[in-house]
C-alpha cells in the first residue's frame, strides 16, 4: 500500500542489491489524470462525499423554490421527524447490505415488533417495560432467522428475506386482527410505548426523541462498524467473502450476527414508530423495506457489498426527506415527488458504479 | 407402518379431493368474495358477514383478496380462478375500478353475477348491482356538519384535505368532493379532487388511509399554512394520524376533524373528542346483501334492483356525533358504537 517503505522497517539481505540499481525501469507509472478521474478518485476514497453533496445542493436549491417556510427551524426538524423511523431501517438495511446482501423484510419485522409490544402491553396486560424487552427479543430472533437461513441452508438472502417479508406481515395481521391500538388506550394504559414521540423545543424547532435515537443509532453503528474487529469483519465479508474466510474470519457466524443485530435495529425502531405514529398500526409502513433500501442506495452504500460509510444512509434518508418536504412546500404533486425520488435512486446508483470503475 | 400409513393418509387424501368437486356440483352454489386486502377491518368484517350469510344459506363461500390496497393483479386472478370453479357469483370491492372492468366482463359472459361490494367499478354498469356506502352523500353529510358547527366561521375557515391515494380511486372522489360541496364550496367537476379554487381549501395530500400517513399529510399541510382549522379526512385511522399532528402542535382543540367510515375505534375516537363527526358506513350489509342476490341469482336469474334515484343499491349512511347540528339527522355515539364495525 505505501509507497515509501518506513525507514524503521530493516532492509532484508537480497534488497540491498537494488540499492544501486536503476529504479526507473520497474516504477509505477504516474499518470496524469483528469479532472473527473480525480473527483472519481476523491469520491472512491470518500464514498458519502456524494450524498452530502447532494443534500447540501438539495436544501440550498428547496431554499430557493419553496421559500423561507423550508428553512425555519422548525420544518428541518420535522424533516428529521419525518424520516426517523426510515432512517432507522435505512441503519438496519445498510448492515445487511455492507454484507452483500439485502433485507426485504426489514418494514414487516417493524411491524410485526410493534404489534407485539402493543398487544402484550395492552392486550395482555404485561409491563411495558417488560413488553418492549420481549419485541427486542423477537426482533433478534427475527434477523436470527434470516441469517440461519442464509448461512447454514445457503439460500439468497433476496430471496430468504422475500420469503420472510410476507411470513412477519401475515404474522402481524394474524396478531393484530389488522385493528390499530388507539392513541387513547395507549396513553391510558402503557404511555412508555409513546416514549420516542416526546419531544423537546429548541428555539423553534421541536426534536422528538425518535430522532434523536436515530442519531444515536447511526453514532453506535459507526463506532462498532469502523472500530471494532466484528465491524471490520463484515466490511471484508461484504467485499469478498472467500478471502475473508481463507484469512480466518469465521464468516457465518459473523452473517447471523449481522441479521441479528439488524433485527434488534428494526425492534427499536418499531417502538421508536409507535411514538411517531402515536398508535399501534398494522397498516402503517407498508412500503417501508424499499424506502429503506431507497435511503441506502442514495446513501452511497454499494449493493454489491463492503462499500460505503454507514453514514451514508442517513444522509440519504435525510435526502428524500428534503426533497418531498421541498416539493410539497413547493406545491408539487404528490406523483411528482415520487417521481424525483425514483430517478434520485437510479442515478445514485449510476454514480456508485461509476466510482467502482476507478483504475489505478 | 410410516410408510402404510402415509399411503393410507394419501390415498384418503386423493378420495377427498375427488369427492369435494362433486359434492359441490350436486347441490351447493359456489360464490366469492374479492376484497381489496386482508389487512383493513372494513374488509375483515365484511369478509365475516359475507362468511356468516354463506353459512346460513348454505353457499360454498371462496375469499379472495389482494396484498395492498392497489394490488390490481391478484384480483385479476381471483376473478379467473372464480370463473374456473364454476362459481355463480362473484363480489367484489376493485382495486382498480376501470382496469378490472375487461376481466369483469369475462365472468359475465360466463354466467355469473357480478357485485360490486363498496367500491363502484368505471363505468358503474360493468358490473350486475353495486351494493355500497353513498359515499358521496357520506361526505357531504360531514361537510354540511362543520359547516353549521363553525357557524357565520365557516366563510373564513382554513380546509385540510387528506385524501387516500395519487391514484385517487372512486370512493376518494367522492368523499372528498362531497364533504367539499357539503361544507358549501364550488366543486366544478365532481370526478376531480384538486380543481377547486376557494381560498378556504389550504391544500390536498395523501395518507394512504393509516395514521402514519394521516400525520405526515398533516405536518405537510401545517407548513404550508398553520391557521387550518378544519381537516377532512379519507378514514379514520388517518384521522387518528392527523389528531397526533396537531397535538405535536398543540392545536388539537381548536380544529374540527371530520371523517368517514364508522369502524369501532373510530367511533371510540369520536366519543374521545378526537373526530368531531364521522359518517358511518356498514359493511356486514353490504356483504350479507350480497350474498342474498347471489343466491337469488342461482335460484331464480333475478338480479338485484338499484335504490331510487341512485344508480346502486344504497346500504345507508349515518352520520355519527355527540354535538348534533340542526338540519343535519346524525345518531348518536352510544348507537354508532352498537352499529359499528372492526
């Protein structure tokens, strides 16, 4: 990697011979690069450069369009309101997808972990506290499944998470009887599911403590992601799983975790979604696992694995939020929203492989 | 002994699937149910009347229903799989109200009545009878209410729309236009959402009938003008949503959210003081109607006759508050919630 060797490392016998030798026979070649090889070089080495590019231009540009109502204080932080709970997916989805592979049903385990927080602790009767423990609980085991299914029966994950997708949403039906858990009743019985929709003033804005635990998620994730082994782990699983498995990395093992943990991810968000939604509601977020998927890919995070800083999905999360709070201020047909976010996916992805292409 | 009984169990397997086609030719009618999804309550307890009517007449009932609201292809299925069973009649509440119109004919053409269930089919006469809400005098009823609560207000109010889907199907139409020319605006064309230009309308957005979208539309509007003082709302869980908005405001007291359907929970939330008015609707009827005309229609070819002066067989409406207006009939909330669905 380096191209001067550390003049503290010794000089072993046979390379003495080169001292002498002619070096400009056998030296890398440099050539001179373009303008856009070297912003393709800088964007290689900093993969969410592009996305906060984007967000920045996004909000100066909506700033323009939609007036100062975009800039108030208190639209940015409904804007973070807004894409909390996406946000939060977005952070279990990237784990997944730093893997190489892809989460279809990270919405359903939403759900399906709020529906059981809310049933047990209204329904039921158990402690709140108790009740959220158990969706954790269930949260993991739902990731659990997935990455068992993956590693030991050696399915893709496309496919194993489309298969759970539905399995987690007809659970949830099944469960909630499709009825939602009323504001009221939640207030009465169990307010600490409503937690994360508390929020505090600051100055005009109003920041609920859902997306302050989406910072925080986003905070954890990159600290174990960049500065524990298990982290550097899944990158180099990501990127190539034979060669992380030949260089000792127990790879399976490592995968369920990663499934587990995204599931736990998921868990809190669904209580994190109770609070925003101010019910308990099987019928919410159904769309929920693409727009994750959506924040991911804006986010500079590679599909193809062990690329991208987890950063960068709430970036992008961040980004669809200001472009559908800009359009709407704006006045923008709710099609033409989904619109810009479709070609905002595309040439997300369009980028993402033009930096793979980078050469020497 | 695994392996005899496995066999045995087949093969009793293999006689069973013989016999049922048979014994379902002889005597029973087959008929069945297509609801948009599994998911809404409305369709739950409509799948139950239709369930329990079936039972009790002795029809052979098959469910069908497609995964989200908007899922046009597994109806289009259901529909062939119908017309293959040899069913005599079909009810069905369309995802998409024109699309499905070609493959409705096809089972006309086979000899089964068609019912519309809720949602009217585009042109409405596709399909045989349409049992369903008004919905449009089931707005109008909520509109003619806000109007005379606000009183001498309601010539500066501040409109909130919050609609269901950017595919605006027929039954967000018709809410949504006739709660506007109940609350006494000029709608022009009845068949579009969004052509008005009364200055009282703040804007239209989406919800896709749950609370996180009711609240999100919500939150959009406010920012586009935070003096609304009146909210429309396609249902009642986005009604739900768009109550938690404004008390992330702290303006759930001095705005009037109306809204229609009737389910329990929203009749509860009426009660609560969340909805101030709901019109309420009644599935189970629509569902056990329909089931009667079926068999009717297998007994004797009689197909069902439209409510006067509607262009449907009318299963009622009413409008549901414990703040009754003058000239605008409601019941009250104790009867709403003895009536209500889900």
């Amino acid at each position: 990697m380096s191209e001067t060797p550390k003049s503290s490392r010794q000089k072993q016998e046979f390379e003495h011979a080169l001292e002498s030798s002619d070096r400009n026979v056998a030296q890398f070649e440099h050539k001179h690069r373009s303008f856009f090889g070297n912003v393709q070089h800088f964007l290689h080495g900093n993969p969410t450069m592009v996305p906060v590019i984007v967000l920045i231009f996004s909000i100066i540009i909506f700033g323009f369009v939609a007036g100062s109502k975009f800039f108030s204080p208190f639209n940015l932080s409904l804007i973070m309101q807004q894409v909390s709970i996406i946000g939060i997916l977005a952070a279990a989805q990237s784990l997944v997808i730093l893997t190489a592979g892809i989460d279809l049903s990270v919405g359903a385990i939403m759900v399906l972990m709020s529906v059981i927080m809310g049933q047990l602790a209204v329904t039921i009767g158990i402690p709140a506290p108790i009740a959220i423990i158990i969706g954790c609980i269930g949260g993991i085991c739902a990731g659990g499944l997935n990455g068992f299914l993956v590693t030991r029966i050696k399915l893709p994950p496309f496919i194993v998470t489309l298969g759970t997708w539905n399995i987690f949403f007809a659970l949830n039906l099944w469960l909630s009887g499709a009825q939602s858990i009323r504001s009221q009743t939640l207030d009465e019985i169990a307010p600490l599911l409503k937690f994360f929709g508390e929020s505090i003033a600051l100055g005009g804005a109003r920041i609920t403590y859902g997306s302050i635990l989406m910072l925080v998620i986003f905070a954890v994730l990159w600290y174990i992601l960049n500065h524990t082994s298990w982290g550097r782990h899944v990158y180099a699983i990501g990127d190539d799983k034979e060669a992380a498995e030949l260089s000792g990395i127990r790879t399976n093992r490592t995968l369920i975790t990663v499934y587990c943990l995204a599931g736990l991810v998921c868990a809190i968000g669904a209580w994190a979604s109770i609070g925003r939604v101010g019910s308990v509601s099987p019928q919410s977020f159904q769309e929920a696992n693409l727009q994750s998927i959506t924040a991911v890919v804006i986010g500079g995070i590679s599909l193809f694995g062990g690329r991208g800083s987890i950063i960068g999905p709430l970036i992008g999360a961040l980004i669809v939020g200001v472009f559908n709070s800009g359009l709407r201020l704006a006045g923008v047909d709710v099609l033409w929203q989904v619109f810009a976010i479709g070609w905002l996916t595309i040439i997300a992805v369009a980028i993402d492989q033009w930096i793979r292409k980078v050469s020497s | 002994m695994k392996k005899a009984l496995l066999g045995a169990a087949l093969g009793a397997l293999a006689l069973g699937m013989t016999a049922a086609p048979n014994a379902a030719k002889a005597d029973e009618i087959g008929a069945c149910l297509i609801t948009k999804t599994d998911i809404n309550p409305f369709f739950v307890k409509m799948k139950e009347g239709a369930s329990a009517k079936a039972e009790e007449l002795g029809i052979n009932l098959s469910t069908y229903a497609g995964k989200i609201d908007g899922d046009h292809e597994t109806q289009v299925q259901a529909i062939e799989s119908c017309i293959a069973s040899g069913a005599k009649g079909i009810l069905l509440t369309a995802s998409d109200t024109k699309a499905i119109v070609p493959v409705v004919k096809k089972a006309r053409d086979a000899g089964l009545i068609v019912i519309a269930l809720d949602t009217p089919l585009e042109p409405i006469d596709a399909a045989d009878a349409t049992f369903a809400t008004d919905n449009f005098k089931a707005g109008e009823l909520i509109g003619q209410w806000a109007a005379a609560k606000l009183g001498d207000k309601a010539a500066d109010a501040k409109i909130a729309l919050l609609d269901l889907t950017p595919s605006a199907p027929s039954v967000d139409v018709l809410r949504d236009q006739g709660f506007l020319k109940g609350f006494g605006i000029d709608i022009k064309d009845p068949n579009k959402i969004g052509d008005e230009d009364d200055d009282r309308i703040v804007g239209h957005d989406v919800t896709n009938g749950n609370e996180e979208g009711g609240r999100t539309a919500m939150e959009n509007l406010m920012q586009r003008d935070s003096d609304i003082n009146v909210v429309y709302t396609i249902n009642e869980p986005a009604a739900a949503g768009a109550y938690e908005a404004l008390k992330s405001f702290g303006m759930e007291d001095g705005v009037l959210i109306v809204s229609v359907d009737g389910g329990c929970p929203g009749v509860a939330n009426v009660k609560d003081g969340v909805i101030g008015a709901t019109s309420q609707q009644y599935p189970l009827l629509m569902a056990s109607k329909g089931i009667e005309a079926i068999k009717a229609w297998a007994d004797s070819g009689e197909k069902p006759q439209n409510s006067q002066g509607l262009n449907f067989y009318n299963t009622g409406v009413n409008l549901v508050t414990d703040q009754p207006v003058d000239g605008v009939p409601s019941i009250d909330v104790a009867e709403g919630m003895d009536r209500c669905w889900g």
